[in-house]
C-alpha cells in the first residue's frame, strides 16, 4: 500500500498533469474498492453520502470522529489519494487546526472544508445558504496549513459563493483570499443545470492554484471541457449512494411482488463477487 505522503504528493501532482483527477464518492471500504476497480482516480469520501448511510440529513449532525473514521477505513484499504469532505471544519480556526492534525495522523491525502457558516444545510437543499465573511474563513485555511507547517494532508478550501447566489464575482474574490491564505486547492461549487458560471471562474482565474469542480448539476459538462477551463479536480461526489439507492430500490421492489429469490438474481452480484472484493482467499470462495 502507498504511504500518505504519497498518496498526498500523487494527488499533488496529477492535479497539474493534462487530465483533470477524477475522485468519486464513497462512504465505506467497499464502495472505495469498487471505485478503484473502475479506474478512477481519487476518492470523495462525501458528507452528504456519510450522512445518508446513517439515515441523516446532510446538516452537520455527525461528529468529526465519526467523518475521520469512515476516512480512515476508506484508506486503509484502496491505494488511491482520500480526500475527506470536512463541511465547515467542525468550528473555527482552533478547530481546523485540530482537524487537520487528526487527518494528518491517520494518513488522508486531502481535507476539503467550506466556507458556510455551522451549521450547514447540502447545498441543492431548497434553504438560504449563509457564508462566513472571506476574512473569517481565511483565518481558518491560515489556521489549518500553519499548525503542519505545510506538512500533512492538502487542504482544498470550497466557496459556496455561487450556490449561494453571490455570483462569479464575489466567488473570485473569495478564491483569490483563501489562496493567499495558504489553499492548495479551490473548489467552486454550483447548483446551476449549465456549466458557464464554473467555466467563466475558471477563464478567470489568474493564480497558480488548481481548481475543483463538482459536476452534479451542470452534469452535461465533459471532463475535457473543464480542464481546458483549467480544473485539475473533478468530482462526481454523489454518484455511487445514488446509484445504490436506486439499484436497492429496484430489486426489493421486484423482490416483495415476486415472492421468490431467484427472480432477482440476475440483477444482483454473485457471492464470489462480494468476497472478491472483500479479499477473501480463494479458498474460502462461494458458489452463489
């Protein structure tokens, strides 16, 4: 298995290369696995689908011990850079600090906090999206990059200025803050079905910073369209639960009308599959 600093200074360095990375949801071990089987890059350990496997609303109602440890499992058993979707980091600059040394120490290539205030409400939510002023959330990106002296996970800073409806303007001028005050990475994030308010910050944006997309909604976007607008992190955060949710949805509904097993067989992963993944030896194998 890569070590963390590798992890960490992989995910670094494909951020620049010519294809943007490509990191997908997952809130456990075996979504992860599935992810690095179907060859992407990076994986997305989502708030929102952590939120969703308790049952929960994505509102901030997890603990930070419980986001470090689906974290931790996620790494622990796939080779490819984690990144850890933090919300708001858990309160202010002491905060960040401490959670950036707990994600440090358990081996996470990337942390992602955002620039609402707590407690925060998912951003497609049909609720009013408050921001912490640029100044107060910079202080927490400061915060975060100077207790590892630069060391540790990357720290990816996410404006909500668009999602909040402030427009291009306001989310640059938030970039540009959180960049200078110590982001490796800045995430703008949109909830518009077109992609023009996401490639007009990319055709601005003037530092050497990578940038992040989250093509949820303005989901007709290519990757190679966006990395010609100069993102270098692509992210399809919720894609895996939703997918699940609805293949779930699906069997047990066939399954309660059916009143039989074997009418569902076909649409649902063999035994070996599953301990395939799980890394069972070989000689413990099923049949179903």
């Amino acid at each position: 298995m890569l070590q963390v600093d590798e992890k960490r200074d992989l995910l670094r360095a494909a951020l620049r290369g010519a294809h943007p990375v490509r990191a997908v949801g997952a809130h456990d071990g075996l979504t992860a696995k599935i992810v690095a089987e179907a060859g992407f890059e990076a994986v997305w350990v989502s708030s929102f689908e952590l939120s969703a496997s308790h049952g929960l609303p994505d509102a901030s109602l997890l603990t930070m011990t419980q986001y470090l440890d689906a974290a931790e499992d996620v790494d622990a058993v796939i080779d490819l850079p984690v990144i850890a979707d933090c919300d708001t980091g858990f309160g202010g600059p002491l905060n960040v600090s401490y959670l950036m040394q707990r994600y440090a120490r358990r081996h996470i290539a990337a942390v992602c906090i955002e620039d609402k205030m707590f407690p925060k409400i998912n951003s497609f939510a049909e609720a009013a999206q408050d921001l912490l002023s640029a100044e107060e959330f910079a202080l927490k990106i400061k915060a975060g990059k100077e207790v590892l002296d630069g060391d540790g996970p990357l720290l990816i800073a996410r404006t909500e200025a668009l999602i909040s409806g402030s427009g291009v303007d306001e989310a640059l001028d938030r970039g540009h803050a959180y960049a200078a005050a110590g982001a490796d990475v800045v995430l703008v994030h949109s909830k518009s079905k077109r992609p023009d308010e996401v490639l007009e910050f990319g055709a601005r944006w003037d530092l050497d910073v990578p940038l992040a997309a989250v093509p949820t909604t303005y989901s007709q976007v290519t990757e190679a369209t966006l990395r010609e607008a100069g993102y270098g992190l692509v992210i399809y955060a919720n894609h895996s639960l939703r997918a699940a949710v609805r293949g779930v949805r699906e069997v047990l509904d066939r399954l309660t009308h059916a009143g039989r097993a074997a009418d569902v067989e076909s649409r649902i992963s063999p035994m070996a599959e599953i301990f395939a993944l799980q890394g069972m030896p070989a000689r413990f194998s099923a049949t179903p």
